[in-house]
C-alpha cells in the first residue's frame, strides 16, 4: 500500500490525483502531518509526501530502521515540480515510485542513486537474493574497478559491466578482486564478494493427510542442508494436484516464500524416477509423487527422494526431492517503432535497457545505442543477415543470456519475429514487444486513409515469388480494400509498383487517393498526396511506403479519407 501525505490544499489536490489513479494501491492519510507520517510509516510499504523535503526528513529520521524494510518514501514539492525519491531508493522501490508519480503529475523524478545515475543496475535490484558485501562491490563496479562474474548457475540477468569471468567456482580473480558470484550452494560470501541466488531448485514433495507444516519444512530443510543448497534458491515446492490443497504444504510454502506448483497423477506417472513406490500410486494414482514432480519440467535430479523422520518413532508423514531446473534464457523480439525517438514504446525501452545481449542490424542498433546500459553486448550486423541475426539471438538466450532481438517498426511485420520464432523452442522464454509500423505511422502523417478494411503487401519477391505477390494484389484490388505497400521499389526491382497499380487501376477510379510517405516520423520524412493516375513511381524507394485508396477515399483538405461507413456519417453526406 502507498500513503499520501499532504499539509496544504495544493499538495491535497495532487494527493487526490494519486488517490484516484491508484485506488486499490494508495491511501490517503489526514490529520496532523506528523501522526500521518508515522502511521503511515508503521502501516504502508510506500509514502509519497507532499511536503518540503526538509521537512519529511524530519519527521522520518526517527523512524528509520533497516534500508531491507524501511518503506520507500517520495516527497513532492509544493508546485508540483519533481518527486523526490528520498529513502529506500532501491529496497523500498522510490526509484521507481518517483518515475511512477512524475508521469501521472507531470513532475521531473529526481533519482540520487549513484547506480541508477550512471546507469548501472544495482546489485539489489536485479530480482534476486543477495548476499554479501553489496556496498563494496557496488562502489567497485561505478569506480571501474574490475568486477569477475562466476556464473556458476546461468541466469538471464540485466547487463552489468563485468569485466571478466572468475575462473572457477571460487572466487579465482586475485587478490583486490572483487566478484559477483551466481550461486544455488549454500556458501558464505567472502571478502568483496556478493551472491546472487537463482531461483534454480524445485522441491517436490508429499505429504500424508495431516502432515505437520514442521516435519515438512524439517524434511526440505534436511535435504538441502545435506547437499549444501540455498534454502534462498528455491523456487517452488511441486506436487500432485491431490495434495494441492494440503494445509502442511500449503503453509510450507508461505513460510519459504515460494508457490506451490501442482501436476496431476498421470503427468507425474509419466515421469522416469529411480524410486518409485507402490504407496503413492495407491493413494493418489503415481508410483512417484516427490521425485515425480521435482522432475517434470526437467532439470538435474540433486537429491533422490528422502523421507522425514519423526522423533515418536511413527511413520514419515513426508517425502521431498531437489531438482536443479535447467536455465531458461529469455528472448525479447523488441520493435522499435518508424524510427522517431518519442515511438519508441516505454515497453520497448525496459526490454532494451533489461537486455545483456542486443542483436540487429547494425542501422538499427545505431538508432538506440545510446538507450543501452553499459555493459550491454551488441551484436550487430549488415543487410541480409536476417537468418544469421536470428539464430544468434536464440543460441544466446540458450546460453542463459537476457537478449533482445530488435528490428523496426513492429518487430513481427516484416520484421525479425518470424525468423527467431521459427528457429526457438520452448527451453527459453519468448517476449514479444509490439512496435508502431510504418504503415500506421504513414496513415497518421496522410490522415485517416485506414479508416476501414485495410491489408499491407510487400512487393519484394526476395522471399515470395512474384506469381503469388500478384494473386493477393489482385484479390485486394477486387475486394476494394485499402492497401498499403511495404518495399515498394529499388534500384534493381522497379517493375513491381507499376504492374500492382494497373492491377488496382482495373478496379478504381484514376482519382482514387494514394498517400507517399518516405522516412515516416523521421526528421528528413516527406510525404505527397497524389491519385492512382498521377502517381509518378520514380518518387518512390524502399524507404518509402505507399497506401492506395478504395473506392470510398476521399482528399478532404488535403488529408486521405477513408469513411468507416457510419450510419450518421452517410445520413450526413446524404443530406449534402
């Protein structure tokens, strides 16, 4: 919950806007400020304080305990001109809250941290535990100062600027190194070192009707301690969908801070484990319910089905078994819109400043090279390696590797979706993020030319032969649906534009409208609205993207109408 604390009418006005944008997320604390920023303090896991920042130092400095649970406070001046992260930059999630507030307000954020200046993602704030010097390696890594990475579990983290591999699953980089190590082993940190735990283990388990959340949490417990593993890396507890409800797991799970993951009896006796028993498969229909589940989704099976021991000497009441589950990279196939930096979508940007690995062709990755954080590997190539493009994005997210692969537009339009999708599997995990295409960004420049059915056709014949390109030219120009052209002409392919606008002209009027829009949203963009008789196709390249009217579009004013046919719209003309 967010508490929103104000003292005057004007900080009240923007609390309240606040108020109604978050409803189920903020409350709003009245009365005397400084009983409001207390209570809201013991109560709420954020406060955004309309109040000077002077003064909320003061009244917080009292009641701060632990940057790892303090809440994250933001102060908002008077006027209503920047949200101030304060405290718990990280931790406590002002960074983010402050940005958050500044959109909704139209206040500047103002964020101090020194990774969050620079660029560098905090070692906190990569969405796992950490343990160890934070500090220290933190300072090291703004300083320059060369920080190893030891991956001994790969995972798809955000880029950092490591600066080499340590070589072993010690430490390995020397003395004055420091290091950040990736770890599911229960170790302790040494010096100038930081962990990092993955969330890397499954834990199956079962339980007898009415097994104690104790035995339960002693048996998991007992197993990960014996194969030196991080009660920290665990990632679910898994079971049959017969013990899904079980209040002994169920509670297990809370007290762990993981989910429970639950399969039914025939997917876990489709299972190979190597102890199977007859109990389970009686009671709930699978010879395997511990290791069974643990291995499901695959992984490395550390520690074979165990059972708990109770101290009255009656049965074991629970069984576990940890599986290393194998990493799964991630692949985000990023759009970056017509090429205008305000198209980029705000979703576009979190995955390219999330990426470790950027793949693209090289004119595209010098469009948003400077978005990227230090640290980012770019992969970069020319025209015509779309193929190639594509399986290294996938072979680098299989690596383990968080990579976005980018391409213009939208990234699934004549784009590199298609290539990447054909060539991944389900071992890594797929984003898409849609872009803004050149046909919308075009039709917004023409004006409303896509108001009513509307199909877009590329005129390369690079990958689709000529013969099938004509057919659906053909079958748009009967349709009487607007068409939009992506790759309309080159040097050594001129003959295509003007075989598809005989084939239109068959069908509609030399004065039907035809938008010319090259370089859309770009500075050096031009556009021209012409007719299907007028069009000259030496005005068009491949950088140009050409939309023809249907028998409905209209020039009005000279923007390209295309009437969606509303009832009221036709009793209006009628009445004309």
């Amino acid at each position: 919950m967010i508490g929103l604390i104000s003292a005057t009418a004007a900080g009240a006005a923007a609390r309240d806007r606040l108020a109604a944008a978050w409803p189920d997320r903020a409350r709003v604390y009245d009365g005397l400020v400084g009983d409001a920023v207390r209570r809201a303090f013991a109560e709420c896991e954020q406060l955004v304080c309309f109040l000077a920042t002077g003064a909320v130092v003061r009244l917080i400095a009292p009641l701060l305990g632990d940057k790892a649970t303090d809440p994250g406070v933001v102060c908002v001046d008077e006027g209503g001109r920047f949200a101030v992260s304060l405290v718990g930059g990280h931790g406590g999630g002002a960074n983010e809250l402050a940005l958050a507030v500044g959109e909704l307000l139209g206040a500047e954020p103002v964020v101090t941290t020194a990774t969050d200046a620079v660029g560098v993602p905090g070692l906190d704030t990569l969405g796992l535990p950490v343990e160890g010097d934070v500090a220290e390696v933190t300072r090291a890594l703004l300083d320059g100062e060369p920080v190893a990475l030891d991956a001994e579990t790969a995972w798809p983290l955000p880029p950092v600027p490591f600066t080499g591999l340590a070589s072993g699953s010690d430490s390995g980089c020397g003395s004055g190194s420091h290091t950040v190590r990736i770890t599911d082993r229960s170790v302790e940190p040494g010096d100038r070192e930081v962990l990092l735990r993955p969330p890397s283990l499954v834990v199956g388990v079962g339980a007898s009707k009415g097994a104690p959340v104790q035995e339960v949490l002693d048996v998991i417990g007992g197993a990960l301690r014996e194969a030196g593993l991080s009660a920290r890396s665990v990632a679910v507890l898994a079971t049959v969908d017969a013990k899904a409800d079980e209040p002994g797991i169920v509670e297990a799970a809370a007290r762990l801070g993981v989910p429970v993951v639950a399969y039914s009896a025939q997917e876990l006796a489709a299972v190979a484990v190597p102890n199977p028993s007859a109990a389970p498969l009686a009671a709930v229909g699978t010879p395997s319910v511990a290791e069974a589940a643990a291995l499901v989704a695959g992984g490395e099976l550390l520690v074979p089905k165990r059972k708990s021991t109770r101290a009255d000497g009656q049965p074991a009441m629970a069984t576990c078994a940890v599986v290393r589950r194998p990493v799964r990279g991630r692949l985000a196939v990023v759009g970056l819109g017509p090429g205008a930096r305000d198209l980029l979508t705000p979703r576009a940007l979190a995955e390219l400043r999330r990426a470790a690995v950027l793949v693209g062709l090289d004119q595209y990755v010098d469009q948003i090279r400077d978005l990227l954080r230090p640290g980012t590997r770019i992969l970069e190539s020319g025209l015509g390696a779309e193929e190639e493009r594509a399986r290294t994005a996938v072979a680098e997210a299989r690596k383990g590797q968080a990579v976005a692969l980018i391409g213009s537009g939208d990234a699934g339009v004549y784009a590199m979706a298609s290539p990447a999708l054909a060539e991944a599997s389900d071992d890594i995990d797929v984003v898409g993020v849609p872009g803004v295409t050149a046909a919308l960004a075009a039709a917004a420049i023409l004006g409303a030319p896509l108001g009513h059915d509307h199909v877009s056709i590329s005129l390369s014949d690079l990958h689709t032969p000529w013969e099938v390109i004509e057919r659906r030219v053909r079958a748009a120009a009967e349709a009487d649906i607007v068409v939009t052209f992506y790759n309309p002409r080159s040097r050594g392919r001129d003959w295509q534009l003007p075989k598809a606008l005989a084939i239109l002209a068959e069908h509609r009027e030399p004065t039907t409208p035809v938008g010319i829009v090259r370089n859309a949203s770009r500075p050096d963009g031009t556009s021209r609205l012409t007719t299907l008789a007028a069009l000259d196709p030496a005005w068009v390249d491949m950088m140009t993207v050409v939309t023809v009217g249907n028998t409905a579009t209209r020039d009005i004013a000279g923007r390209m109408v295309t009437p969606r046919g509303y009832r009221w719209q036709a009793s209006q003309e009628g009445a004309q």
